[in-house]
DNA sequence: CAGTGGTCTAGACCACCAT
DNA sequence: TGGTGGTCTAGACCACTGT
C-alpha cells in the first residue's frame, strides 16, 4: 500500500475504493466491508480511512449510514433527482489543479418572465434575483451558468446587490437561526 | 465547554471560530492562533480541532496555509471573481436542514447559439451541453438553473445522455488522468 | 444483544515557511 | 532553526441499527 510518499494514505485509499466503485467492483447501492475490517485489509488506521471515505461522501461516490454500514450511492439511473451536480463538475477540477472561477455577467432582481414563474411556480412578475456567470478554469471560459431566485426566498441577496458585502456572510445571516437550532448535519435517509 | 451531548465537539468548536469571525472579532485576512494553542484554550485534541477547522474551510470562512497558519476568508469586496456560488447555497440549505433536490427540465446537446457561442468564446453552432433544472428545498422550486458546457470539453456527458451512467463515473473517467498525476488538492495561492 | 458508524484523545512524525 | 500545518496511529467510548 505505502511506498515513500507519492501520495497521502488517505487519498490512495479513496482512489482504490473509487475505482472499485467505477469498474463495479462495487455496485450502486451495495454495502462496504466494516471500517474495521477494511482498515486490517488496507493496512490504515480507522481514522485516515474515514478520511478516505469521507472523501469520497463529498464527491457523491459514497453514503454513510450510522448504524449500518457505508453504501455505494446510487447511479444516476436510479436516483429520481439530482442534488450536487455543478457542485460534482467544481470538485473534478479541483482534483485536475484546475482553478474555477467565475465571471458575472448580470446580477439584477427583475419581474418573473411567465415561462420563469411557471417553472417555479410562483406568480408572474415576482421580482426574481437574476444571476448569469461565464464559468471559467484557468481562465478560459467553459461553462455559462444561470441562476433565477425569487427574491423573497433570500431578501438579502437583493440587497446586497453582490459588490459590498461577502455571499457567505449574507447566506449565513439568512439563515442565522435555523443554523443555530439545528443539531447536526446527518446524513439523508436511506433506502439501500 | 463540553457539556453533556448538544453537539459534537468539533461542531460547537467550529460555531465558536465561525462566531468570532463573523462578529468581527476575527477580521478577514487575518490569522488565527496556531492549532497547538487553539487546543489548549478550547481544549480539545487536535484532531478534533482541525476537523471543526476544515469544516470552515468547506464552508468558505477560512483557509489554511500550510507553514504559515490559518487565515480568514477574504470578504467578496477583496476577491475579484466568484467561485462556488451554488455551492455556499446548497451548504446552507444543508445547515438549515433542508433536503435540496433538483428537477431536471432540459437535458440535450445543441448548437450553440450566437449568444452562447459569444459568451463562451466559441464559434457559432459548436456541440453545446444544455441542462435546465429547477431546484428544490424540500420538494419546493426555489430557484431554476440553466447550464450550457461545449460538448468537446466533456465528451462523455454527451454519449451518457444522463440516462444510463452515473454522473460522477462520466465526469472521472474524463478527468482520469490528470487526476492519477496531480499530488494533493491544495488551497489556492495565498495573499494574507 | 452484537455489529456498525460517529466522535474523541494523546502522541508521533513529516513537510513547509520564515528567519 | 523553530514554528506551523498535514498526516497517521492505536485505542477508547458513544449512538444507532437490527435481530
């Protein structure tokens, strides 16, 4: 497993893992072996390989589930929506050394267009917050992204009109008091 | 600190830096007391310090640097594109408990408009990758999202049609190489 | 109950950065 | 050289799941 250090421990485990995963080794939806058994097997401590396949939560390949085991998520065939999927496309070309960035072409808030307010179905002329971004990595454009939000979901953004104050901050203090209430961040519920 | 079990340790460790931060008693840019000392003021083992860390790093608020230390998170008026827009949202809807989900609307390869070709610095009529979604909190539309990725960036993901593979075996596959070659996913070039 | 993931610790060593 | 983050270990205990 180790040789001198091409690679963090935790990284190569995450890779034989997901490649077991991609050639189908391991299916969607099937179980892993117990940590404890897959730390003898690999030769890791428990902590590194949960970094492992933490890992590889963040990028979708895998689903943790408390009492139970950890499963292979399910492919695109049997999942019925799709949470993550720019998210998914970001996180690749980090692993490629591939800076992202984006370029914003418009951040307005302007009346729902009737094909707009259907889709979200919410009235015609609701003032919706109008975001267009050139996606691009290294700086070469790859990517057009656009986002429609009603305003009333997230007021601030309004606002804030996006040059003076950090999205993270305006996000955060959207959602300051759930975030206090809340217990911890679980896993979704899962039918394997 | 610890009481009996409100939250995990690294979780109320988190919210403290996170408070600090965001009340101002921690000024972005600035850099926060090395882990070895954080661990004995909170007291708390590193490793549990550096989880709560890492997780503020997943949610944009610091960055670390390896021999140097760890640095807030510069605010949107010090850093000139925007990276990871979508993502923030999605973490938040997360920290608010709140399932988020996608609907997919448009999933197709075609020409490139005059616009898209424009915006993208392509030429006209280039293979584009069209996909509309409306996203959803909890089953409600709360914000549509339209992609357009040229189709020679990603081949797969124009053969898949989104049916049949998963969307993270495509987009793997495609990186395959370079992700076998880089070493470590490092933060971004610093400038505290 | 036994099995599983979730959290936490104390300590060690390595790699990077500044001096 | 000394300080800093990055990785790794072995072991412990808790919380959840299913029989």
């Amino acid at each position: 497993m180790r040789s001198d250090h091409p690679d963090p421990l935790w990284l190569q485990v995450a890779a034989l893992v997901a490649e077991d995963v991609s050639t189908g080794r391991l299916g969607a939806g099937s179980r892993l072996p117990a940590e404890r058994e897959l730390c003898l097997r690999l030769g890791v401590s428990r902590v590194t390989l949960r970094k492992a396949l933490s890992h590889l939560v963040e990028e979708g390949v895998l689903r943790p589930s408390h009492g139970r085991g950890w499963y292979v998520a399910a492919t695109s065939s049997e999942r019925k929506d799709w949470p993550n999927r720019l998210e998914s496309f970001s996180e690749t070309a980090a692993r490629m050394n591939l800076t992202p960035t984006s370029r914003v072409l418009r951040s307005s808030v302007d009346p729902a267009t009737l094909d707009e307010a259907e889709e979200l179905g919410i009235a015609p002329g609701t003032p919706l917050f109008h975001l267009d971004r050139v996606r691009l990595l290294e700086g070469i454009p790859t990517a057009i992204d656009r986002t429609r939000v009603p305003a009333h979901v997230a007021p601030a953004l309004a606002e804030t009109d996006f040059t003076t104050g950090s999205l993270y901050d305006v996000l955060a203090s959207a959602g300051a008091e759930p975030v206090r209430a809340e217990a911890t961040i679980e896993a979704q519920a899962s039918t394997p």
